[in-house]
C-alpha cells in the first residue's frame, strides 16, 4: 500500500480537475486504479452518454488492459427502445460494464480461480425506467 496525502490531479475534458484530499491507494492493484478512474468520470459527467464517452477515453490510460467477457442487447428487440446497463457487483473492480458490454481486467485472472463461477449482477433499465436485475455466472477457462 502506498499512503498518500498528496491531491490527484487528473485531465478531464482539458480542464485539471482535483480529487481526492487524502487517499490510501494501492499501486500495484489495476482493478483498484480502474475504480477510481469511474469515480472521477462519474463525478465529472453530466449524462450517461458523457460518462460513457470519458470511461473510454480515460481506460486508454489504464495500464492494465480489459478483456471482453459479453455482449448484451443494445435495445428493446420490439420498440427500438436503447437499454442501460450497470453491474450492482463488480468484484472488486474485477469487471466493468460499457455500453453493452462485460469486460474484465486482465489482472483479475491472477486472483479468480479457474473453473469456478463468479457471480455477477446486471441490472437492464430501458428508456422508461423501468428495469430488471439479471444475474449471470462467469467462470474463466483454465
């Protein structure tokens, strides 16, 4: 662990942005870093659309790269309808959602055990608001 009580200053959208007065950060842990990366996108974006738009851009600078795990439905099959997706669990930082995809951090293969399933819970919400939880197993190939 490295203590810090030093600010973290990143750029988003040109602009220096502050975060963090003090924080205990571990360096060596991409999903940690990843974790992050989300909260300063989350408090800089003001649509989801924005969100989304900065999370790509920012993973770029991620050391770590992701690997895909699945691709859900991008709309409603019947009314066209775009659906959102969110993860309510993403173990530790393991996995992440964008868009309409699952990915997960290719660093979280050291820690998950093979052959055993992880669970994960998605939650689908249309453009009504309306939304239902779906939970799904992941399990790595040995």
């Amino acid at each position: 662990m490295v203590e810090s009580t030093a600010k973290l200053t990143t750029w988003v959208n040109g602009s220096e942005v502050e975060y963090l007065e003090d924080f205990v950060f571990d360096v060596l842990n991409p999903a940690s870093r990843h974790q992050l990366v989300r909260k300063i996108c989350r408090q800089q974006a003001k649509t989801e659309g924005e969100l989304q738009r900065l999370l790509l851009q920012l993973m770029a600078f991620l050391p770590q790269p992701f690997d895909q795990v699945g691709t859900f439905p991008q709309a409603d099959s019947h009314t066209g309808s775009p659906y959102r997706y969110s993860l309510l669990d993403d173990l530790g930082g393991a996995f992440t959602i964008l868009k309409n995809e699952l990915w997960m951090t290719r660093t979280a293969r050291d820690w998950l055990q093979p052959s055993t399933p992880y669970y994960l819970t998605v939650r689908c919400e249309d453009s009504a608001g309306r939304y239902r939880d779906m939970e799904y197993a992941v399990a790595l190939e040995p």
